[in-house]
C-alpha cells in the first residue's frame, strides 16, 4: 500500500514563513511485550506489535475547535507504523502565532483506500480497534481559546515552534482514580 518510511503529505499554504508543529507519538510494550491502551471508558486493552506494526496512520492540524468532517486540515499526512513503533511528524513551517489542534489515528482495523490516500476524500473516524490521541487535560486550552477537538491535542503557537509529546499511558492501577485521570493527559487511547 505504501512503503513504511515513506509519507505523502499537503499542506494548505506553501509560505514558509511562520513555526512548525511537531508531535513526537510514541507506542510502548509493557513487560509482557504487548502495547495496552486506555479506552474512552476507562478499561484497558491490549494490540501486539505486530498489529499496529505496518499500518496506516494519519496526522491533520486543524483550526482550534474545528468541527471533524467539515473544517479541512491545515496539513496532513499519511504513513506506515515503523518497527520503532515511534512516530514523529513535523509540518511544514507556515504557523502563524494562535491555537491549533493536531490529531493522530493510526488505522489498526479499519480499512484505508487508495482515494483516502491521495486525499480525495476524507479519512474515516477512529472505530473498533484503532488508536487516536486524547488529552483530558484543559490546560492547554488558553482563555479566549476555542475549545478542544476531541480526540485532539491542543497546540499554542507564540514566538517559536511548538513540540508535544503523546504516548500510551495506562495507570499502574485502574481503580486509583489519580493515576487514572493522569493517564488520559496527552495519550493514544483505543477505540473500542
């Protein structure tokens, strides 16, 4: 379908002349080598590698509060799950200062066409089995700021480029309600 370190990417204005965006996203075994994951409803599931491994990932930066389906993306690209399961993409630099959100689905279930691909239609929502970030966290949400996306992570960008970090956090305990909600800040969570 497409090669593992190769990506395809748009942007909607070829100005260089504003920051980039960087979301560095990293999957991570446990000791029993598999990936675990926070669902939406506070469980937890698991994917080996190799089910994620070789799949088709999708990264878009919106509008801040952008509403999914309607609002294009300010930049996008597609790839392929490395065997590092570490997956860093930077955008172009044309960022003015102002909020952002950036979201990242790595397609583990659902089927992706050749029309996706080339962005002639639209990627399809997370479903049963796929990974999408999350971010419970307002934090990053400054006053005056839309809300944030669901399934977003929020990025502000001032006076220079602007990098986040997103893993798949699960508590060491589920029933510890602190740890719990500490897991869902800048996470991968799997759509059930």
């Amino acid at each position: 379908m497409f090669l593992a370190t190769t990506l395809v990417g748009c942007a909607a204005d070829e100005d260089d002349t504003g920051h980039t965006l960087t979301m560095d996203a990293r999957l991570t075994t446990g000791d029993d080598g598999l990936l675990a994951f926070l669902s939406p409803s506070a469980t937890i599931a698991t994917h080996a590698p190799a089910d994620v491994i070789g799949k088709p990932y999708y990264v878009g930066v919106f509008p801040a509060g952008f509403s999914s389906g309607n609002d294009p993306a300010l930049f996008q690209v597609w790839g392929t799950v490395p065997e590092s399961l570490a997956i860093t993409t930077t955008t172009t630099p044309t960022f003015a200062p102002g909020p952002y959100d950036m979201v990242l689905v790595v397609y583990a279930s659902t089927p992706i066409t050749e029309a996706q691909l080339a962005f002639e239609e639209i990627p399809p929502a997370a479903a049963g089995g796929d990974l999408a970030t999350f971010n419970l966290s307002s934090a990053d949400v400054l006053p005056g700021d839309p809300d944030q996306a669901l399934g977003t992570i929020r990025m502000n960008v001032a006076d220079d480029d602007v990098a986040v970090e997103v893993e798949n956090r699960t508590p060491a305990d589920i029933s510890d309600r602190d740890q719990t909600v500490a897991s869902f800040e800048h996470t991968i969570l799997i759509i059930p």
